[in-house]
C-alpha cells in the first residue's frame, strides 16, 4: 500500500475470528464504502465545498479514502434478521466536538454554510451547559432516518442532562426514542399532525433543523412524552426520589408565576432519596457535584475541582478508590463521573426499551436482535449486552481495551484521535454498516463495477496531490 494510505489503518480483527463473507454482503461492503468516498472526493472542488482549517481538502480527501478502503469493520456479525433496534450514543459518536485548529475554523465561519463532500452539510448544535459545542453531518441524519424507514427503531442514549436535550433536539435525528441522564429519563416521539390546529398542539413542541436531504416528513414538527412506568421506578426513594424533577419538567419551565421569576431547583441539600444522600455525602468530602438540570443522576466534573482537595478528591474517584453505596452505580464520561441509582444506565435502559419494541416477547431481545454505536467508558456495559456494537472512534483506553479483549464483539470504524471530518465519515461509516444489516442489499448488486470503476478513478485523482 503506498504511504498516502497508510495514515489510516482500522485495527483488523484477526482472520480466525471473522465470519466468511458472502457475496452480497461483499457487494454491501464496497457499496458503502464508496458512498462516503465519493462525497468525500467533492473536497477536491474548493470553489464550490469548504473544508476544515486543520487540513487541506486534498489531505481530508485522502484521509477519507484511506478510511473507506483500508476498513476491516464486519458487518456480517447477524442476528439472522433485521435489528429491533439500534441504540446510539451521541456525544462522540453521532455528534463530535472540534479542538484546536478545527474549532478556530467553525468560530470564524459560524455564519456560514460548511460542507464536508456534495450535499452534506455540518449543523453546528447548540452548546451544552459546560461550553461545549459539537457538529453533526446531514448524512448522519439522513442514514438515520434510513434506519427507521426500514423497520428498526432508533434510539439515542445519552448522559447529558434534560435541559440540554430539550434545546438539542432539533439538529439530533429523529428518534423512536430518546434517553439522557445515562438512561435515567426515557422520551417518546409524538408526530403532530397538520391537521390539528396549532393553538391544540402542546406548549413544548420541536421543529427540527433543516439538512441536505431532508424530506418534508423528516422536518414534522413533534412533541414528546415521558416514560412514566420507567420514571416511577427512578422516583422510588431507594433511586432517586422526586425532589430532582422540580424545575425541568416537560414543558421547559423557564419562569413561575406572574412575576417571570426563575424556577426555583430543589437544593441539593433538600432533597431526598438514595442517590441525594451520596451526593450530601461526597458534597461533604470537598467534591464540586453539578447537580443542575438533572433529576435522576449527578455528576463530577474535573474541570469543576477547583481546590486542591476536590483536585486529589476527583483522582480518587477515577482510580475506583470511593466506593459506591448500594444501590447506586457510576460511570465517567467526557472526562467526568456520573452517578445513578443502579436499575438506571445505559445497560438497564436499553434493555427496557429492547424488550417493550419486541412486544415484550423476548426478554433477550437486547442481546439476539439489538445493535448499537458507541465510543466512550459510560457505554461498555451497553456495548457488551448489545449483540454487536459498531464504533466510530474510541474516546477512552478502558474502550480500547474493551475491544481488543473482545475483538469480534466490536466494528470499529475510526481512531483514537480524529479530526471534525474523520469522525463525521467514521460516524457515517458504522450507520452504513448497520443499514447493511436493516435492509436488503441484493437491489445493490448491480452497482460493483461502477463502485470499482470509482474506485480507481479517486485513486488517479489523488495522484495529482
């Protein structure tokens, strides 16, 4: 292989461990890789795309091609039918977080349509309440959509809390399901029809970002609904409790009363349950706990340590030194350590929604007929109880560790360390992957020589860089 492709290589499984590929899945491998090369290849046109700052569109173009044709990721792993489901993780995974050169580009140019190949715009969402800012490509959106059209449920899994949710929802794809505080909260999807008048359509309703792609019925605006059965076992006070939902209810309480002032949170030192009394508890030892917008988790933010004692406090944590007390659990993620009553997580969460989208008929249906997409420590028992996990890029040692131990449980799409442009295509990659498996792939047989044809031509292409 010449050294232009040797920048990108996907960590192979080894070849006793991979299942033998049939012919169809061989034509839905190369078909879906060529998809993202050929968008990609529209880099090589600055006039009419703009690329990322951190590299030239030539490099990015190269980068894409590197990915698309050294990729080892296995999509034949079953089950022997479509998914019930897929679960996603979001932060890494869907949506990815630009640093150094790239987020000096995406400041400068926020005003500004910016592409990643043909028709494939970068939505920039809204920051979180740390700060952060993250993107997601039209294509992430519309594979997802994809997914659900062709029968299986999507379902995004995240830890982040109700209010950035709430003000994320429009640039997130569409979903059956949308779960945050690491699974603690679980929200259906409700259409509303045109033909209901507004002034009849609730007080929180969402009106999704347009994308490139986009149909009229991806753009319809929807309301969402709680899982009560699932919130009623978080309230229990050997969980949760109730005191954490005063303030972000659905909708949006912004005010209260007629004098426009701020909903008031419960204090953390007045609320009750299980999982408040450890936080009382930690809050105590010096730990800096965000509490805020949460009501069924909590969670440690080292950037939050501001002495020295809550600094030492927030290492302890991360070595496992500070046991939990029964019946809660913990997990980090994006550099920080969570905190839920132990029937909450990811790992419980999916299976609940598995089994309710089986018609509650299988109670293994997370394990025989689920998949999901993922990258971070907060996501592994999800990724081992899921019955293959698809990953974009790994965001944490423990991860890759994770993988190398189980190697045939895990397609792996991406690197440690990408730039903006090599997560999204990684991103886009595993849906691809995960499309192969959702639907029927014979319709594509008749495209392999045109894709080999395209094949060489980026090649040819390259050589001019």
């Amino acid at each position: 292989m010449p050294p232009v492709m040797s920048c990108l290589m996907i960590e192979k499984l080894p070849a006793n461990q991979l299942p033998r590929p049939t012919g169809r899945m061989k034509t839905a491998l190369i078909v879906g890789r060529i998809a993202f090369l050929v968008g990609f290849l529209s880099l090589l046109q600055p006039t009419t795309t703009a690329a990322f700052s951190s590299s030239s569109p030539a490099n990015i173009a190269r980068e894409a091609l590197a990915m698309a044709i050294t990729s080892s990721a296995s999509s034949e792993f079953g089950p022997p039918e479509p998914p019930v489901a897929i679960f996603s993780d979001v932060d890494g995974t869907l949506v990815h977080y630009p640093e150094g050169n790239d987020k000096l580009f995406l400041l400068d140019n926020i005003d500004k349509a910016i592409t990643i190949g043909k028709n494939n715009k970068i939505l920039q969402l809204p920051a979180s309440a740390t700060g952060l800012q993250g993107v997601i490509s039209s294509q992430t959106l519309a594979k997802c959509q994809e997914i659900r059209n062709s029968g299986s449920k999507l379902v995004l899994v995240s830890g982040m809390r109700t209010s950035t949710l709430l003000k994320r929802l429009p640039f997130l794809p569409l979903s059956d399901a949308y779960c945050n505080e690491g699974g603690g909260r679980i929200f259906y999807r409700v259409p509303l029809s045109k033909d209901v008048p507004k002034e009849d359509w609730p007080s929180f309703v969402v009106h999704p970002e347009v994308y490139d792609g986009a149909t009229e019925e991806d753009l319809q605006p929807f309301a969402l609904q709680e899982d009560m059965a699932w919130r009623q076992q978080m309230e229990q006070s050997d969980a949760a409790g109730t005191d954490g939902y005063i303030g972000v209810e659905l909708p949006p309480q912004e005010s209260s009363g007629d004098n426009n002032d701020p909903i008031r949170h419960v204090p953390l030192s007045d609320r009750v349950g299980a999982l408040w009394d450890y936080a009382q508890d930690l809050s105590s030892q010096g730990f800096i706990l965000d509490t805020n917008g949460y009501a069924t988790c909590f969670r440690v933010n080292r950037k939050q340590q501001i002495t020295p004692e809550s600094k030492d406090n927030f290492e302890r944590l991360l070595a496992g030194t500070v046991t939990c007390p029964p019946g809660i659990s913990t997990s980090t993620n994006l550099g920080c350590v969570d905190f839920y009553p132990e029937d909450s997580g990811k790992n419980n969460c999916c299976r609940y929604l598995a089994n309710k989208f089986s018609n509650g008929g299988d109670p293994d249906a997370l394990s025989k007929r689920c998949v999901c997409l993922c990258d971070d420590d907060n996501d592994s028992e999800m990724a081992l109880a899921c019955h293959h996990a698809f990953i974009p890029g790994v965001g944490s040692a423990s991860m890759k560790g994770l993988i190398q131990k189980y190697p045939a449980q895990f397609s792996r799409t991406g690197e440690d360390r990408q730039t903006i442009a090599e997560g999204l295509v990684a991103t886009e990659h595993a849906l691809e992957l995960v499309l192969e498996r959702a639907t029927d792939c014979g319709s594509r047989d008749m495209e392999v020589e045109e894709c080999v044809l395209r094949i060489d031509d980026a090649r040819n292409a390259l050589k001019e860089y």
